[in-house]
C-alpha cells in the first residue's frame, strides 16, 4: 500500500490558558492556515472566551487580554467552526504534542473529534537542523510575510518547514503567485 500524501494540511497554533488541558487550561485562541500543494489556500482564526479570567501572566506572554476575551465567542463556537474549516485534512504545529492536547480536547468540549494526521515541525527541524548553515536556519525562522495576522504569527515556523521538506526545493517558490510562500 502506498503511504497517504498530504496534499492538503492545517499548520495551527494555539494560545492557552496554561500548559495543560488536564488542569483545567483552555484554549484563548487558534490560528491556522490551509495550504493546498504548497498554496496557502486559505486561513482561520479565532480568539474564544474560555469563560474565565486569564492571568495577567498570560496577558503579557501571549499579548491577549481579558478585555479582548470578554467579548470573543465562547470556545465551543470557535472550535466548531474550526472542525469544519480543517475536515478531516493532515495537522501541523510547531510544538505538535501540546496543541495537539488542546485540540482534542476542546473538540471534546462540542462533541466532535480529529482522525487527522498531526506532525510536529520542532521535532522535523530538530533532526534536520545539522545540514542546514545557522544563517539559513535563522532567515527560515525569523522572516515573517506581512500579510500573516497576529494570531498565526506561531504558524510561521511549522509553516516553513511544513513546505521545506514536503515541497523539493524551489517547487513552491517558482510562480509568482502571493500565496507562496517564500524566503
């Protein structure tokens, strides 16, 4: 049997309450793009109201505040909506094991699941980190197209090496189309 391509893949990032859904945390917002053989085709994004105060903490490490969450939908919306903007498409994040915690349990929360694939690009960078030159390492993670919003800022990373390695070099850089991705 030949292995599933993944033509299709949601490169996510979430903002939480805390580290774990297992303590009570929640998700304060998901930002997400749906790239199509190497295009950005679409993007998703959503601050929801986890019901509770946040820290001041986590105000100023994710830059969300309690005045914003007040009048964001609740999770269960956001994360509805969410499932049928990724359907059943392959999932990338950069820290795969903790959004990956958050998103099933949120979907939880509105009785809907994910049978989807989820890579991680920290641990697909890791490894191939070494045949790469630090200055090319550092322009791929550090460049930043404008015309990301705020929230998918954190799907940069898994974005880029999303198409590093799934795309020969070059393929996605070719046309001149502006959701392309590029260096």
């Amino acid at each position: 049997m030949l292995p599933k391509l993944a033509n299709t893949v949601i490169v996510l990032d979430f903002e939480t309450t805390g580290l774990s859904p297992d303590f009570g945390d929640r998700a304060i917002e998901i930002g997400a793009v749906k790239i199509e053989q190497g295009v950005v085709v679409d993007q998703f994004q959503g601050l929801m109201n986890p019901g509770r105060r946040i820290s001041a903490f986590i105000e100023d490490y994710t830059g969300i505040t309690n005045v914003m969450l007040k009048t964001a939908p609740p999770c269960g919306e956001v994360m509805t909506a969410f499932a049928d903007f990724a359907d059943d498409a392959d999932l990338v994040a950069h820290n795969a094991s903790f959004d990956k915690r958050f998103l099933y349990a949120e979907l939880e929360r509105v009785r809907r699941r994910c049978y989807s694939e989820f890579a991680c690009s920290m641990l697909t960078s890791e490894e191939r980190a070494y045949s790469y030159p630090c200055s090319s390492l550092c322009v791929f993670t550090l460049h930043q197209p404008p015309w990301f919003p705020r929230s998918s800022v954190g799907t940069h990373t898994p974005l880029h090496t999303y198409l590093r390695y799934a795309f020969p070099r070059g393929a996605w850089e070719r046309e001149k189309n502006p959701n392309r991705i590029s260096e």
